[in-house]
C-alpha cells in the first residue's frame, strides 16, 4: 500500500502538532485509510469531525488492529489558519495546507471508494 499512499498523497503528511509523517512509514502498515474531505467552516463537516475524532478515539485505544487504520485529513479551507485550527481537532495527519490542490486529481482516482455520510 505504501506506493499507492505515496503516489496518491506524496511523500509527507503533517499532523496536528506540525510534525512530518513519513507516508511510506505509515503505508507499510496500514491495510485501511480513509481519506477525509472537508472544510472548517462547513457545518455538516465540523459536525461529522466531532463524530469521526471519537470514533478514531476508541478504535485507536481498544482494536486489536489499531495500526491497520489511519484517516487523513484533506482539506477544502481556502485560508491556512481555518486548516490549522481545524486540524487541532483531529488525531489523525493531513495533506498539507500547501498540497490541498491535490485533492481534485485524488478525487478522480478510480481506487477511491467514497462513501457519503449525509445519505
């Protein structure tokens, strides 16, 4: 998976405290990823946040397959102080702000499965 997550994603994320996450790292063991899209300032994704971040909370201290999962935030934020805020809530790494135009060529990718929450 870690080819794919690279060439997916590129080769570093960042997380909440603005730390590199080394993509290859982190796609040598996952078996699952979520890709996460979404704005701060969209209600109905600042609500599906709160939902995902305990959702995540409980999967990553009570799974046997903790390290098989991991969410990455792609954001929609036009201004990289919503995005770094909105990142303060999440557990999970992101595209950086500066790489966030890669979510239109992501969302295109054949390999995605998309699933809407709000059905």
């Amino acid at each position: 998976m870690s080819e794919f997550l690279v060439n997916l994603l590129g080769e570093r994320l960042v997380n909440s405290e603005k730390a590199e996450v080394d993509v290859h790292a982190l796609g040598s063991k996952l078996s699952l990823i979520g890709l996460y899209f979404g704005c701060s300032l969209n209600g109905p994704c600042k609500q599906f946040n709160a939902s995902l971040c305990e959702f995540y909370s409980k999967f990553k201290h009570s799974s046997e397959h903790k390290d098989k999962m991991e969410i990455v935030f792609v954001s929609s934020d036009q201004d990289q102080k919503h995005w770094q805020d909105f990142l303060q809530e999440m557990q999970w790494p992101a595209l950086p702000f500066k790489d966030r135009h890669k979510k239109v060529s992501n969302s295109n990718h054949k390999e995605l499965i998309v699933s809407d929450y709000w059905k």
